[in-house]
C-alpha cells in the first residue's frame, strides 16, 4: 500500500470553525480516516478531524504560500 500523506493526527487545543462541504468530500473523509487507521495502528478519526491535518499539510508544500509567508506579506 502507498504511504499516506498525513501521519498520526496530534491532539492539540481546537479552534470552532463550522464549514459546510459536499457530501462526496464527507464520504472521501471518511473513507481517508479509516485508510490512516490502518496505516497508523490509531483508532479512525471523525472526519472533522481530518481537515486541519489536511489544510496545514496542503499549506506547508504549497511553495507560492511559502513565499509569499516567507516576504512577510
């Protein structure tokens, strides 16, 4: 099996945000928690708990984001 992106998921102290997303990406979520549990020997998540995990990921290899973080802008 390919190795995910996403390695175990740290508690950490959330910050509320309510996001509405498409059924499809919910189910996608899902079906992504279940495949980490596997890979990682960790219980499924909510998939709510994914998106952080997910957006910082996707944040941190966006070489444009990090530019523009690294200019101070």
């Amino acid at each position: 099996m390919t190795k995910l992106k996403l390695g175990p998921i740290p508690e950490d102290k959330p910050v509320k945000l309510a996001v509405e997303l498409p059924a499809t990406v919910h189910r996608d979520l899902v079906a992504y928690s279940d495949a980490l549990a596997k890979e990682t020997g960790q219980q499924p998540f909510a998939p709510e708990k994914l998106v952080a995990p997910m957006l910082e990921r996707f944040m941190a290899t966006d070489r444009a984001f990090r530019r523009h973080r690294a200019q101070g802008s």
